[in-house]
C-alpha cells in the first residue's frame, strides 16, 4: 500500500501548563504531545508541518516550518513517532489544527492532516 495521508494516525495529547501561563496578562500556555504511527508498509519522512492556532478570539496564528523539535524523522512501516511542544495563546481556550507534509519511499509527497484538537484547562473539558 503506498503511503497516503489515511496510512498515517496521528494521536495528540495536550496539557494547560500553569505555572508557565499568566491569565493576568492574557498568557495561557499549553503543552501538546504528537504521536504518529505510520500504518503504510513504506517508510515516510516528515518534511514540513503547517499549524492554525486559533484563540477564543479569533485571532489567528500560522506556524510553518521545517520538521518537528528540529527534527524530520523517517517513519518506518509499524513504526511511530512521538514529540512534545508547546503553544501560548491569549485566550483560555482555543484550537489548533494542521498538517504535515510527508515524503514517501517512493518520491511522493502528501499532506497527512492533523485534526483539530482543543487546548484548555482541565477544569473546562467535558
């Protein structure tokens, strides 16, 4: 099966961080874990990632970049990557969403998207 965006899973965990986000002055910081198992039998590098970051406000942050935690990571078949990062956003809630742009064994490259995921304090997720 050559490597689509359907053989890539992609699971995100987030976490508020605390001690690291001010409500005072509008700072409120998240942690974010990726984990991203390639179910394909060829191996996929991950080139590029593209973020939306949406607060509360609708203000509107886009993330473009090379890679993950300065890393591209080659993803072999079965196999999964995972990293952890951040995002600060001025609103208590928000969104992020995305993708990432893949490179198959064989030339091709696609966009394995990334759904959009909440970031919110504990005591406000049902």
């Amino acid at each position: 099966m050559t490597a689509t965006p359907d053989t890539i899973q992609i699971e995100v965990n987030t976490q508020y961080l605390e001690e690291q986000s001010d409500p005072v002055r509008g700072r409120y910081a998240f942690a974010y874990t990726i984990g991203i198992t390639n179910r394909g039998d060829e191996a996929v590098k991950l080139l590029n990632r593209h973020w939306r970051i949406t607060d509360d406000n609708n203000r509107v942050e886009e993330v473009m970049g090379e890679g993950v935690v300065g890393q591209q990571p080659e993803i072999l078949p079965g196999q999964s990557f995972r990293y952890t990062s951040g995002a600060v956003i001025g609103t208590e809630t928000g969104t992020m969403q995305g993708s990432y742009e893949m490179l198959a064994a064989n030339g091709s490259k696609f966009k394995a998207p990334i759904p959009a995921f909440l970031l919110a304090p504990p005591r406000l997720v049902h």
